[in-house]
C-alpha cells in the first residue's frame, strides 16, 4: 500500500492491540492482500510506559523508535510528537479496567486531550483514536446491531469517558487544526493476549465458563489483525477525516456460540479434555451485578469481576458496513480460525494445556 505520510506515532505499543499493530506494520498483515507487504519504509516511534515489556517489538524487522513516557504529562507528550509534522498519530493508549474510576476520565479523556495537542503544535495532519461500543452502551433489542448514527448511551463510567474522548475529537475536527477519526471496537481476541482472555479459556476447559440467561445474546468480536487492518486504512484513506467507524468481524457472535467454538477447539485440535459444562446463571445475575458496579462506580470505586458480569446477558452487537465501503476495510478472519490462532499461541507459550487433577 502505498502511504501518504512518512511517519507514525503509536501510543500503546506495549500493549495488545499495539504489539498487534507493530507487527503488522513491520511484518505484514497476511490475510488481507493490499497489506501482505511490511511497511518498511515507513518511520514508527511508539510510545511505552516505563514497566512495559517491548523485547519482541525490538526484535521486530525495521527500527521501530521506543519513547517511555506517561500520557498525563505534557512534557512527555511533546516529545513523543516533537519533529513529527504531517505524521499520523495512532492514538491506542487507554483504560478499561481501572482501580477507581477516576482513573478512566485521567487516561480517557485528559491524557486524549494531551496528546492531540502536541499533535497540533507539532503540525501532525491527522489523529486516529480508539475508542469502544461503551459509548452507546448496549443493543436496544436482541436483533439490533449499532451503526455509526446510533446515539450515545454510555454504559457506566467507561462509557461515559470514551463518550467525552470523541466529542473532545469532534470539536478539535471542527477546530480545523488536525483531522481525527475516530474508531470503535468490540471485545478483541487473538494472539499475545492478555491473562484475563486466557483465564477465560481456561473457564471454558473446566467447565466454569458463565453462560447469564439463555447465552443466545449476541457479540461483535473484534480479532486483532483484523482491527489492525482498520486501524491502518483509517490512517491512509484521506476520505476517512472526520469519520467515525465500527470496526470488527463481520459478524456478532452468541455467547453460546463463542464458548461452543473454544470448546470444540481445545478438543478436537489440541488435545485438551474438556468438562462439557457451563456456569449456567439467570438473566437477573446480570440485572444484580449492574446495580452493584453502578452503586460502587458513584462512589468512585470499581470491581471487574462485577462490571464483566453486569454485561454478561446483553447484546452489544455493531455493523461494520461504514468501514467496508469507505475504507475497504475486509475482516478476513472469523470466529473460528480466529479462536484457533489465539489457543495455538496460548498452547505454544505453555500458558494453556490439560487441566491439573486435585
């Protein structure tokens, strides 16, 4: 793909989503052919924090510039963007599980609103950031899936932050100093994932996988190389400025039917017993866990546990159809070869494998 500027700079790096970027700048994204080549020619700096391992982005092919810094601090800010005019800042630095919830407004919005003003005094042209489905909450129905006129409903405080991330972006692309697009994503999965994903396999093999009311809710998933595919198109389509985008597979998926697939997964291509049962909870579990995140959240204090479980029987389900015809944005990979890639790195990394008996 031929590029329409010479620079890059990633916030988020060290993390998921960012390490699956890296990777599919320097390497190449496979499945999707106008990106089989690795962008090597094109100059990345990324910002890390300071305890972030970065080992296997520093051995990737290609200098790729590793800035430690914090995103509250301005000072930081500026010299992650100093001398970068005309570059694209690919914004993935962000929080979702916090220890209090202040912390979603510090990293969400504030350390946003410090970014994209070094990218303005620095003279970048354009700022892709990520934000989330929690802006509008969930699906009104089970069969309704969000598109990008969908008003905002946002779900507790996350939401809430994500919401005043965008509407930060929208006036700074009114403002007409830098152009912004925005993109929103649904649960990721895929390679080099983090514990709690592969708690969640885990869950699945023995037997302890929660499945809230009826499990035929439905999620769009969003696997990583896919994600990173939008990611890069947002940032080279001109057309794009302005934009806000759902990007994941092209389909939800029901909570029974995500579960299904890890379990066939485990046992017929890995070797893996599994139990064959499910933590089978009524619908109100969920109803309860949201009346309790929402009554630790007004307090200023948040339980992952909860909030995981308060979204457990509900549809958050999104269309990616904006994505495929502005950007040409193409989500090779499914539910399943997804699943397998995932278990295979788990499996290869000797974090998964046959449960222990007591």
């Amino acid at each position: 793909m031929d590029w329409n500027t010479s620079q890059l700079i990633i916030t988020g790096g060290g993390g998921w989503l960012g390490g699956t970027l890296l990777r599919g700048l320097r390497q190449g994204l496979a499945d999707f052919a106008p990106l089989r080549e690795p962008s090597s020619n094109l100059a990345i700096r990324a910002l890390a924090l300071s305890d972030h391992d970065v080992q296997q982005l520093e051995q990737l092919p290609g200098e790729i510039e590793i800035v430690r810094g914090d995103l509250l601090d301005p000072a930081d800010c500026q010299r992650l963007c100093a001398g970068a005019r005309d570059a694209v800042l690919i914004h993935l630095a962000g929080l979702i599980h916090p220890r209090r919830t202040r912390e979603l407004f510090q990293i969400n919005l504030h350390a946003t609103q410090n970014i994209v003003a070094a990218a303005v005094q620095q003279g970048m042209r354009r700022v892709v950031a990520m934000s989330s489905n929690s802006p509008l909450g969930c699906n009104p129905r089970p069969d309704h899936c969000f598109d990008e006129t969908s008003p905002y409903h946002p779900y507790l405080k996350y939401g809430k932050s994500k919401m005043l991330m965008e509407q930060h972006l929208k006036e700074v692309q009114a403002a007409g100093n830098i152009e912004t697009v925005t993109i929103r994503c649904p649960w990721f999965y895929g390679p080099y994932q983090p514990p709690r994903q592969t708690l969640f396999f885990e869950m699945i093999r023995d037997g302890k996988a929660p499945i809230v009311g009826s499990g035929e809710n439905r999620r769009s998933m969003g696997y990583l190389e896919n994600i990173a595919q939008g990611l890069i198109l947002a940032a080279n389509v001109s057309d794009a400025a302005g934009e806000t985008y759902w990007l994941a597979d092209e389909r939800p998926y029901t909570m029974n039917e995500i579960v299904d697939t890890v379990e066939r997964l485990l046992e017929t291509e890995f070797d893996i017993p599994c139990q064959h049962k499910r933590l089978r909870l009524p619908g109100l579990a969920s109803e309860v866990a949201w009346a309790i995140d929402w009554s630790l959240q007004s307090v200023g204090l948040y339980h992952q546990k909860i909030h995981v479980l308060s979204e457990m029987n509900k549809t958050i389900a999104c269309r990616v159809d904006k994505a495929k015809r502005e950007l040409g944005y193409e989500p090779n990979v499914a539910l399943e070869e997804g699943m397998r890639r995932s278990l295979r790195w788990c499996i290869d990394q000797g974090l998964l494998g046959r449960a222990t008996s007591n």
